[in-house]
C-alpha cells in the first residue's frame, strides 16, 4: 500500500450465504433502475446462490464481495468480478451497488479499485470491464475516478431481452498489481 495514499474508506469482504439480506436491500428499485428494475425474489434468491459460488471459487473465474465501510463497520454493497469473454478474448468484468444511504462518500471507487487489486492480484486476465449504462452518470464517474479508461459506447441487453446502451470502461490490471 502507497504511504501517501489516505487509508481506503471501506473494507470487501467475501460474500456469504449470510448476505441475503444485504442483496434484498441492494434490490431496491432506485439501485436497479438502469438494469431493467428490482428482480423477483426466486431471482434474487439464484443470484445469491450464484454470488456465495462465486466467492468461494479457486478457479480465477472471479470474486465476489460485500463492501464494510469504515469506520462504521457496516455493510453498504456489494462489488465483484467475473469472467467474460469480449471481443474475442477472455476479460474480467465488474460490477456493484452501493445502498443509497451510504452514496456519495467514496464507498463505490474504494471498492472499485480494491476489487481491481484483487482481480490483477489473480494474474489470470489482462483486462477488467465495467458496463455501466451511458445514462448512469455516478457509476460512469465510479470508473473514471478509479482510473478506468473509456472506450466508448456499445450495444447490450440487461437483463436478456432489454436493450440498452453501455459505456466500455477498462482498466489494465498488470497496472495495478
């Protein structure tokens, strides 16, 4: 860690099976509405399933984690990276949801470049994406505070069968390991 970079206002943690609760609230329908809106609880409930695996895997297909933020000790979100194959190579993608009580401190691009350092720390990929929709101004922001480079618009559907436009931000990881 940098000497003179001030301390990181938040903590990952790996996501539990205990987390349920903190996804029902990331689900709110202010958090989901550039995704297509709040998912049903069978949905919720795979998703959950989906992010406990994906936490505990040892492959390098990826993290994911609840954001603690500090001082106050209290989970606020969460953030991950997974595997995606993009443009003809295999690249990490991430994403996160900060709840809105706790926005607009810092929270998102702490956890965006912790999650960075731990995606680069797998060594696995070269790249890590973040898709967020063109009209998403704060997480547009979230990428371009921590360091990601733009490389313009594309076409995506999220969830399957909503089309949306999407900004493709990158980060080299090997920069940040």
């Amino acid at each position: 860690m940098d000497p003179d970079l001030p301390a990181s206002p938040v903590r990952l943690e790996p996501w539990a099976a205990s987390d349920f609760g903190l996804l029902r609230a990331m689900n709110a329908p202010e958090l989901m509405e550039h995704l297509g809106g709040p998912e049903t609880e069978e949905a919720l409930v795979t998703r959950h399933r989906r992010y406990v695996d994906l936490s505990a895997d040892t492959t390098g297909a990826g993290r994911m984690f609840r954001i603690v933020l500090l001082p106050e000790e209290v989970a606020v979100g969460g953030i991950g990276f997974w595997k995606k194959e993009w443009r003809g190579e295999t690249v990490y993608e991430t994403g996160w949801a900060v709840l809105p009580g706790f926005q607009g401190r810092g929270a998102a691009t702490a956890a965006t470049r912790a999650v960075a350092e731990h995606a680069g720390a797998e060594g696995t990929y070269r790249f890590l994406h973040a898709f967020p929709g063109t009209d998403n101004g704060p997480s547009n922001a979230v990428c371009r505070k921590a360091g990601f480079e733009l490389l313009g618009e594309e076409p995506f559907e999220y969830p399957p069968g909503r089309p949306m436009r999407c900004n493709d931000w990158r980060l080299e990881l090997r920069a940040v390991v």
